[in-house]
C-alpha cells in the first residue's frame, strides 16, 4: 500500500501599516503636525482573496479617522448584508504604497487584505510558502502592464 503525502496549502499572514492619507496631506500642507498623522501597524493581517479590498474592524476605522464615502450591499458567509466604505487609507507593505477604500467589518473581526490593493501593490500570495511574493518592477521586468 502506498501512502500519498499530500502538502498542506497554507494561510497567508502579514504585517502592514494602515496610515490615514487626509491626515498626510494635512500635515505637509501644516494644518497639523506630522505627530497627529493618525496610523496603525497590523500584525496577522489574513491575506483574503475572497476579499476585494481592505477590510478593517470598526474600532480601527474609528481610530484612524477615515472619512465614510457611502453604504453598500456585501455579501458575506451569512449572506447580503450592509457595510460601509471609508476613503483614503493608505497601505504600507512590503516597501510598497498605496491608497485605498476600506470596508468596515463588524466590530471584533480582524482585519482583511483583499485582492484589489494587492494588485496594485504588485504583490502575490504564495500559498505553499505562506508568505506574500513581491512582484519586480524594474527597467527590464514589471507586474505593471498597459496593452
């Protein structure tokens, strides 16, 4: 009898920092200092690609300052329902910069990394490792594309 050992797919975890972007732009125009710059560093932020965007827990939302663009329908594993869409959080991760909407979770979830800012960030879950891949953009090769 011949046993298969199969190797298990792994989750993708990572560490990034949330920053709100209005409050960038206030503090290089001086409105208020860079000190004020509200922000927060994740830990153990599931890399979901079910997910579309970032999703943040409503105490963090609430922490950062970000401002409510509108209401939407989500469905989600208990079906459709309501969440709201914040504008202007910017993302920190893998010496890479974005800035994104972010969906509010209901309070007590952790907080989620969808497809979409990994995309754009240029960056790929690698199951097998269970790390995040940083995609090249130099002269001779990039994830970039305009065809």
């Amino acid at each position: 009898m011949q046993i298969e050992h199969t190797e298990e797919i792994g989750k993708v975890f990572t560490t990034l920092t949330v920053i709100n972007r209005a409050d960038q732009i206030r503090a290089k125009d001086g409105t208020i200092s860079p000190e004020e710059v509200r922000s927060v560093t994740l830990s153990n932020v599931l890399v979901d690609t079910g997910a579309t965007t970032l999703c943040l827990p409503k105490n963090l939302v609430a922490k950062l300052g970000l401002e409510l663009q509108k209401e939407v329908d989500v469905a989600t594993a208990m079906g459709i329902g309501k969440a709201r869409i914040y504008r202007d959080a910017t993302i920190l991760l893998s010496g890479r910069e974005g800035t994104f909407e972010c969906l509010e979770l209901p309070g007590g979830s952790d907080a989620l990394l969808g497809v979409i800012p990994l995309e754009a960030l240029g960056l790929e879950p690698d199951l097998k490792n269970q790390k995040l891949k940083v995609l090249p953009i130099s002269p001779t090769e990039t994830y970039l594309t305009i065809l």
